[in-house]
C-alpha cells in the first residue's frame, strides 16, 4: 500500500472515530437526562454546544493559548523561518505556515490549524537550540505534513471535542456535588441518578482520550512517512526522535486536550502511573517504535542510547 492509499485509508478510520465521539457524546446526554430534571440536561448541553462552535472557530488561537504559543516573524527568527519555508516548498504547500514559538526548554513542536491556508506549527525554545539543522527539519517537516495531510483540522477537532466533554462533565459533577440526583422520578432515583451523574463524569473524560489517542498514533507513523518523503532524509528525523527521547525535561504549558498535537507526547511519565500502565493511555505510539520504523524505511541504525548497550550482531 502506497503512502498516500494509507493517508486515504486513515481519513476513513477517522470518520468511524469521530463518529464514536458523537455516540459517547449521546451517550452522556442520555445519562444526564435520566438522572436528571430535563432542564439540567438542556443547560449543560446548550453550555457544550455553544463552547464548541465557538472553541472551532477560534481552535487556533485556543490551542495558542493553552499552550503559551505566540507568534513570530521572519525578521525574528530568520533560521527557523528559512527552514520551514523550505520544507512548506518541498511539501507543495501554496502558503508557507505561520511560525509559533513557545518559550519552554523542553523540546517539542505541532501544528495546528482548521486547513493548509489556516495553519501554523509551533517550536518550543529547547527544541529550536537543540536539533542541528537536519534534526530541525525532520521536525518541520513532520509537522508540516499534519497539515498537508489535512491532519490538523481532524486533530483540532479533537481538542474541541475533548475540551467539550471535559467541560460537560466538569459541570455534570459540580451539579451532582451540589445538587444531587433527580428526586422527583420513580422515587428512589435522586440516590440513583448521583450514581449515573458521577459514572458519567468520570468516564466520559476518559473515553474521549481514549478516542482522541486512536486518533493520533497511526497519524505519527504517516506523519514521520511523509516527512521523509518531503526531506528525503530519514536519519535526519530519526535522530531528531532519538534526541526527544533522551531529553527528560517536561513541558511547563500542557493540557490534556492539545497533548495529542504534539510530535512527542509531552505527557510522557517515565516513572509515575501512566508508565506502570505501559502507555495504555499515551496518544503517541513509543518514540522507539517510530525510530525502528525509520531505520528500516532508510536502510541505518542509529546508536544505542548510553544507558542502554548495543546489541551484539
């Protein structure tokens, strides 16, 4: 299967996730309206659908501002801006994106945007005075591939649609705290329905990350595909990942809904729970994976990390 049949085949798969959303989304109305008056029901799901038609319009600069991201001009930072000019040219972009930086140590960088005309990527600071020139464009061009491949749209998307239901079941709790069930129904149902209010607001929030994570991942491995089809440079992407993984440093700006954006996970524990649960919940698949899958597409093997010996031929 060719790179762009792949590309294809995921935009299908997309349509079956978002479409998941929608049944977990009907799913939590429903619950809410069972254990609740109609017009508790009516309240959240008129809060959710105003945050979310406005939370679309303004993804981009949502996204922004959660992340700390501004935005920079070419007279600024004229290497990076040179650097991803070049990489939007080879990708066959008819607009080179904005250039967003965010003031962070820690290395890292995404894209977001509702379309090519309407995208930027972000870089953080460490990341811009880590990567040597290949690295940085393997980065670039991986982010600038989300968004040739139309990826940021269905990814900005997603952090609507996660911050929606974050927000949904925020206020499901605090009316459950506060307010109980509904009392007025078949008697006993006021117990009942604080039962159903807290079920729904605790699982909700964690099968839209469920979600939103069978979003991403597949997304990397054609992101970093396409990435070497736009730089013809593998190794270069490569050791750019091999250089994230070795990096410890966690990001200072981060919320749940936009970690998915990111090349690297900057939620990554190496040594809380979210790693004693072996990814599980991780929106991004392991960097290792994704390096083993570019030293088999460019024909090298990068150096065993120095924690870690080589393994004998």
């Amino acid at each position: 299967m060719t790179l762009q049949q792949q590309i294809r085949a995921n935009r299908v798969r997309t349509t079956f996730v978002l479409f998941g959303f929608a049944i977990l989304v009907g799913i939590f109305v429903a619950a809410v309206y069972f254990a609740y008056q109609p017009g508790v029901a009516g309240f959240i799901g008129i809060i959710a659908i105003v945050y979310g038609i406005v939370s679309w319009f303004a993804a981009g600069a949502m996204i922004a501002a959660a992340s700390g991201a501004h935005p920079v001009t070419k007279e600024q930072q004229p290497e990076l801006y040179r650097a991803l000019e070049n990489v939007g040219i080879a990708a066959g972009l008819a607009k080179t994106p904005d250039l967003y930086m965010i003031d962070d140590p820690s290395p890292n960088a995404f894209a977001a945007g509702r379309d090519p005309e309407h995208a930027y990527v972000a870089v953080t600071t460490g990341l811009a005075k880590m990567m040597d020139k290949r690295e940085l464009e393997g980065v670039l061009a991986h982010e600038v591939s989300h968004i040739r491949n139309r990826d940021v749209r269905l990814m900005s998307l997603a952090a609507v649609l996660v911050g929606v239901i974050a927000l949904a079941s925020d206020l499901l709790m605090r009316i459950t705290i506060f307010g109980g069930g509904n009392d007025e129904r078949e008697g006993g149902l006021g117990a009942v329905g604080v039962i159903v209010g807290l079920v729904a607001a605790v699982l909700a929030p964690v099968g839209a990350t469920l979600l939103q994570m069978s979003l991403s991942r597949r997304r990397e491995y054609l992101a970093d595909a396409s990435a070497v089809e736009i730089t013809g440079d593998a190794e270069g992407l490569a050791m750019a990942l091999a250089a994230l993984r070795d990096d410890t440093q966690p990001l200072h700006t981060v919320t749940r809904a936009t970690a998915h954006l990111y090349i690297e996970s900057p939620l990554r524990d190496h040594k809380g729970l979210r790693s004693s649960l072996g990814g599980m919940f991780d929106t991004h698949p392991p960097l290792e994976d994704r390096i083993a899958v570019l030293e088999k597409l460019g024909g090298f093997t990068l150096p065993a990390p120095a924690s870690q010996p080589a393994t004998a031929q």
